[in-house]
C-alpha cells in the first residue's frame, strides 16, 4: 500500500461548508496513510499527520481519521475527521462510522503483547463508554497518551491510556492506568512517582490468562477466576512519534 494520501477529489465539490473547510485546510503533503477502506466511493482513512510537532498547540495529536463520502453524479463529495493521540481512539471512530475493524490496522505496526490487544480491543468497541477529556502527543519521545472518563466504572473511574512506539520493532503497546479522580491522575503524568496504576478490569484479564497458561502447562489444576461483576453506569534512542 502507497503511504500517499489521495483523497480523490479531482472534480469534486464540497457537498457542505464544513466539508469545504476541512478540505481547505488539510494539505495531503502532510499526512502519511496507514490504513484505507473503500466500500464503493466511500473511504474510510487512518493517517499520520507528520506537520503535527509544528502545531501551535505543543502535543498536538498526530493521528488523523477521515470518513469521504462522493457522489460522482452530483459531482459533489462530503468529509469528516477527527484527530487523536492514541491510535486505538482513531480506530475506534472509524469502526463507529461502518469501518470494518480489521481494516483500520496500520500496515506494519502490530501490538507488542496481549494486554495491548486487550486494551485497544475494548476501545475501540467502546461506543460512549469513555469520555475524552484531554489528550497528548509527548514531543521527541515515542509517548502518547489521552485521559478519559470511564462511564462504565464503578471504581477508579478517570483512565490514563497511555501508548509507547517501538519504531525499531515496528511494535506499540498500550496500558490502562486507574485513578479516583483528574488530579490524582495529572499528578502522575507529571511526577510519574510509581508504575501506571493498572485498570482492575486489566487485572482480572491477566489473571485469567495466567490460570490459562497454567492449565495449558499441565503444571497445576486451574482454579475458578472470577471475572468483575458488570459495571453500573457511573455518573458523568530518543525518538521522534512516528508510525
């Protein structure tokens, strides 16, 4: 697959003002696709934006998602996107738009471990589960992170998603961090005075994975995991990032 962007627009107009201006101020120059899907002349598009680091905004998202809809007999075509932090956020508003899920994977990039699959799993099947309330690319380091609300928890309910590339291994991994509240968990991202407090859901898929292990070892009898009782609605080299 070319990295090119190409959102096939020759001889095209903007259906509406908000396509219009999208399509005014995204120079495809910028952007690096990694993933596309085309269900007849719909285009689902996962890209990187490599003019991010020089927003006015420091950590500006990098990840950029488009949704193109044209209609050749109109001569006309509508746009959609949103920009992310965190790749899992950016599938996630593809899935949601009709994208198939194995088709908003960047080529190349595959998790590092199964915990990250678990996580970006569960978001990007989370529908309106979390709450996004702020979100960062970590200049010069392969870092980012968004912080959310998890609508779904009933402990520990402000989640730091935090995703690290290993550009070397063309791998990434994601954690879950829990906390009380958005102080406890700004305290950590700046002071970082522990490792990330894991999600308790982590912690109850981890041990059923290890029981699993066991089990497949023939080391021992497994013993029942209990899974966490479905959660009440709550009340609302240093590197540049690069994929």
């Amino acid at each position: 697959m070319s990295t090119d962007l190409d959102f096939g627009l020759d001889g095209l107009s903007p259906v509406d003002e908000h396509s219009a201006d999208l399509q005014r101020n995204t120079w495809e120059g910028d952007y690096r696709l990694l993933a596309q899907h085309d269900v007849g002349e719909r285009s689902f598009l996962l890209t990187f934006d490599t003019a991010a680091t020089w927003d006015y905004l420091p950590g500006a998202p990098s990840l950029a998602a488009f949704d193109i809809v044209r209609d050749r007999q109109q001569g006309t075509f509508s746009m959609q996107a949103s920009k992310h932090a965190v790749l899992a956020f950016s599938q996630k508003w593809l899935i949601e738009r009709g994208c198939p899920p194995s088709a908003t994977v960047p080529a190349g990039f595959l998790p590092a471990d199964d915990l990250t699959v678990l996580i970006t799993e569960r978001i990007s099947r989370s529908g309106d589960r979390y709450g996004v309330f702020d979100h960062q690319v970590m200049d010069g380091t392969p870092e980012a992170w968004t912080m959310a609300v998890d609508r779904a928890a009933t402990e520990l309910p402000v989640r730091l998603f935090l995703e690290e590339i290993q550009p070397d291994h063309h791998t990434y991994t994601v954690r879950e961090g829990a906390f009380p509240d958005l102080d406890a968990a700004e305290e950590w991202l700046e002071n970082r005075p522990t490792p990330l407090p894991p999600a308790p859901e982590d912690l109850g898929a981890e041990a059923r994975r290890a029981h699993a292990a066991l089990a497949r070892s023939g080391t021992v009898t497994p013993t029942p995991v209990v899974a966490p009782a479905p959660a009440a609605p709550a009340a609302q080299p240093v590197v540049q990032r690069s994929m």
